[in-house]
C-alpha cells in the first residue's frame, strides 16, 4: 500500500513538472480601449459642408494595442461615426449579364406565378366544423389559441389557396385555421 501512494505521489511530481515546463499557458490578457474622440464644436466651413466625393474610409475597427502592463492584443475599436449602409447604397454586382447555359437557350422562360388570393379585409368566412381550433401558427404542432365553433365569422388576413388561412376572430385575436373548416357561405 506505501508502494502504491509513493509511485502515486511520484507520476503526479513528473507530470506536474512536464505542465510547469511545457504547458504554462499565459495569463489572460487584459486590454484597454481608448475613449471616442468627441466630435468638434467648429462650426463646419463651406468647403467641409459640401458632400466629399468619395467617401471616407471606415475606420479600422480591430487595432493592436498594449495594455499598461505590457499585455499586447487586439481589441475592437471604436468607430462612432461609421457612415451605415443599405441595400439602395449598394452597387451592383460587376461583370456581364446573366445568360442561360447553351443546353437551356430554346427552353421558354417559365409562367409568373399567380399571385395568391389575398382575402380583402371586409370578406367574412364561416368554420364549418363544431369545433375548430384556432392555432399560433399554421401546423398542428403549434399551440392552440382557442375553439371556434361552427357558425363563428372570422376575417381572413392572408391568402386564401392554400391548406391554412391565418384570420382574425371576433374577439380581435389573430391566428391559424385549417382552410378546409372555412367556407364563404354560412353553415
């Protein structure tokens, strides 16, 4: 049993002096950011009114920096008159237009599809069944909202074609029902 804890105490002495040597990881490191540089007060000149005709690279937003205890890093910066931009900004792509490979050439551009019958917000359908759920979402793994019975008006909100409608009951609430329980005319 000595044996046993001394060639223990032993490998845990080796493996501890192989970690000491070769895996000492360093200590995190901890960098620092400089504060955001305000803006001027200077009223803006005429020359720095007009808009600049090419735009101002952004600034760099990772920089290196060394913390005061000699820790160096990189560490976001800060930018905070980074012009934003949206798809309108965007150019289009470069290069040619868009043609069909040889193979497809002859082949017809495809029908637009029909646009879905929206229902329009004064139509009133009917459930048809005796009791119909009202679901969160169009599947029966969403949760229920309610029951409508047969005979109860709801207003559809989104197209009527396909297996769910989404509709608005009389209370006001908003939700899912199966479009073969609904029906134009009343039961």
């Amino acid at each position: 049993m000595i044996r046993l804890i001394i060639l223990t105490a032993a490998a845990f002495l080796v493996i501890m002096a192989v970690l000491a040597v070769t895996g000492d990881a360093p200590e995190p490191t901890r960098a620092t950011v400089a504060p955001p540089t305000p803006p001027s007060a200077a009223p803006p000149t005429p020359a720095s009114a007009a808009p600049a005709e090419t735009p101002e690279p952004a600034p760099e937003l990772l920089r290196d920096e060394v913390d005061p205890e000699g820790q160096a890093g990189i560490v976001p910066g800060t930018a905070p008159d980074a012009p934003t931009t949206t798809e309108a900004d965007q150019p289009d792509m470069p290069g040619p237009p868009l043609r069909p490979s040889p193979q497809y050439a002859d082949t017809p551009a495809p029908e637009p599809l029909a646009e879905a019958s929206a229902a329009e917000p004064g139509d009133t359908l009917y459930v048809t069944g005796n009791s119909v759920n009202f679901r969160a979402g169009p599947s029966t793994s969403d949760s229920v909202i309610g029951a409508l019975r047969r005979g109860a008006e709801v207003t559809p909100l989104g197209p009527l074609d396909g297996d769910w409608v989404e509709i608005r009951d009389a209370q006001g609430r908003r939700g899912f029902i199966s479009a073969q329980f609904l029906s134009p005319d009343a039961p």
